[in-house]
C-alpha cells in the first residue's frame, strides 16, 4: 500500500499511521524495525499509536532503515506545526489512564459503548478492529484494556457505571459475543466494589440524557475530576463549578436508572432474546451512498419493566 502523505496534511492520519503502513511495506514486525534502530519494541509501538511524540531524529532514522524515500520525514514536517499544542489527542487519555491507576472510586455513564473496565475480551478486540488494521495494534490495545480492569478485580477500586439500555442490544461482533458480555456484566455486578444500573428505554416519554458519556474520578482526598470524549478527543474538566454541574447531572440520570436487582434482570432479558435465533436480532438495512449493509442488533419484542428506582 502507498502511504497517501495528503492525508497527513488533512489530519486524517497521525505520522504514526505513515510509520505504522511504511513498516507493514517492507514486510517488518514492531520487533524487527525495533532491531534495525537498535530500540525497544514498546518504542516502536508507542510511536506508532501515538503514545510518544515523534522529532526530527526518529523521523530521519526510520526513514533511512526502512528506505522509505523520505516519507517519514515529510510526513513529520506536516505534522510538527501540531506537536506543539496542547492536543487532547496525545495528553488527556495518557493522563486518564494515570489517574485511574490512582482513583480510590469511579463515576461511568455509558452512552455509546461499554465503560473499559467491563468490557471482555473479545467484545474489546471487536471494537479495535473496527477502527485499526494492524492485528498488532488491535493485540496492543486489547493488552492494555484488559490490564486496566486488574484494580477492578483486585477490589483496589469502587466502580458505578450507568449504561444506558440502547448499549446492550448494540451490535459488537456476534451474536455469541454479546451474550457472552452480557453475562460478564451479571458476574461482575456480584462483586461488592461494583454497582451496574441499566438506564432503560423511555416509558411513555423521553428521558433527557447527556449528548455523551462521562467518568467521573474521585480520589482518595475527595477531589474529583470529569472526563469525557468527543469523535476523537479526550477532555478534562477541572473547574470547581464545572465539575459540580457534571456530578449533579450524573446523579439526575442515575436516578432515573433501574435498581442493581431490576438491572440485572433487563440485562439476563436481552441475553435471553440474543440467545433466540427466532426473534431475528441482527437486521441489514442500507446505509450511506452505496448502500452498503450494516448489521444493527435491537429488541424484538417489549418486556415487562419494573418502575425505575426513585
């Protein structure tokens, strides 16, 4: 494949996309570039998803090992006007990472997909292979995500996640995967350091949710921080008052959530209608342009609804 360095200057790929295609060129793993430049491979991972900001030297060195014509060097000039800004895109989610690993208790609202920590897996691996095409990137994420959840089990940290309902019958991967995630949620909601609570489908009227989901942090000194994510940036939000509006908005929609025991049962209800082949879940309908199909996964049929906690 020939990088498209165009695309570089429209920002729809990171300099760590040139390096990663130029690599995948020359027919190298992560590990055999790392021995040509006399690097760990962790670097070459870094770099590559972004982890670590490239400069000059990287740039003309790889360039040069992997006789990549002075790719990697033009495609650094495009980018290095950007290097230094203050961009979410390398900061905020190394930073959300750091002050998780530190957070005694955890505030999640899920609006589009699973929080991290209780995701399994593969539904993991299914989501990065929607957005990565390299299996090595996919394998490093999925690496990453799962270690994250290691403070959840070793009961080191309290989780609350509300998940709104629309997210269960979200289609990622199968059919099987699904309710092999749905079933993770009912083990994991057993544990004393974690509360799940199913925000459910609007009886009658519309519930008024947030235009995108949020963690809420608390540390051990109380003090707690917001973060959120738009199309692909992360976000703090560290204002005293800011965050006080976030917590009061979080607690409005919470409580609007099912009870841990009535939550239970909408999520064992939509395993069951997954596990039903005849309720015919996954449904094609065209989408875009060339009317490409795209599987969507929703509820069949209405269940009886226990009254939400008040």
């Amino acid at each position: 494949m020939t990088v498209d360095l165009d695309a570089v200057d429209e920002k729809r790929m990171t300099w760590g996309d040139v390096l990663r295609m130029i690599r995948e060129e020359r027919g190298l793993t992560q590990a055999q570039l790392a021995d040509l430049v006399k690097a760990h491979q962790t670097m070459i991972s870094h770099l590559e998803l972004g982890k670590v900001q490239p400069d000059e030297k990287w740039a003309r060195l790889l360039d040069e090992m992997l006789q990549a014509g002075g790719r990697l060097i033009t495609a650094f000039k495009l980018v290095e006007p950007y290097l230094a800004l203050p961009s979410p895109n390398w900061n905020a989610y190394e930073e959300y990472r750091k002050l998780e690993t530190q957070a005694v208790r955890l505030y999640d609202l899920s609006t589009g997909r699973l929080s991290g920590l209780l995701q399994t897996e593969e539904y993991t691996r299914a989501l990065f292979a929607a957005h990565f095409d390299s299996a090595e990137q996919i394998e490093e994420r999925v690496r990453e995500r799962l270690a994250r959840q290691e403070r959840l089990f070793s009961a080191g940290l309290q989780l609350v996640s509300v998940i709104d309902e629309a997210v269960l019958w979200r289609a990622v991967g199968s059919r099987a995967l699904m309710r092999d995630q749905q079933a993770h949620l009912l083990s994991v909601m057993q544990r004393k350091n974690v509360v799940i609570q199913v925000l459910p489908f609007g009886e009658g009227e519309t519930t008024r949710m947030p235009m995108s989901g949020m963690i809420i942090l608390e540390q051990g000194n109380g003090q707690r921080r917001v973060y959120s994510e738009s199309l692909d940036q992360g976000h703090f939000i560290d204002n005293a008052r800011q965050v006080s509006r976030y917590v009061d908005e979080y607690d409005r929609v919470r409580g609007e959530a099912l009870s841990r025991t009535d939550s239970a049962e909408v999520i064992r209800s939509v395993m069951e209608e997954q596990a039903d082949d005849r309720n015919h879940l996954d449904q094609e309908q065209p989408f875009g342009r060339d009317r490409r199909p795209v599987r969507r996964m929703r509820p069949a049929v209405r269940y009886p609804r226990r009254r939400p906690r008040t």
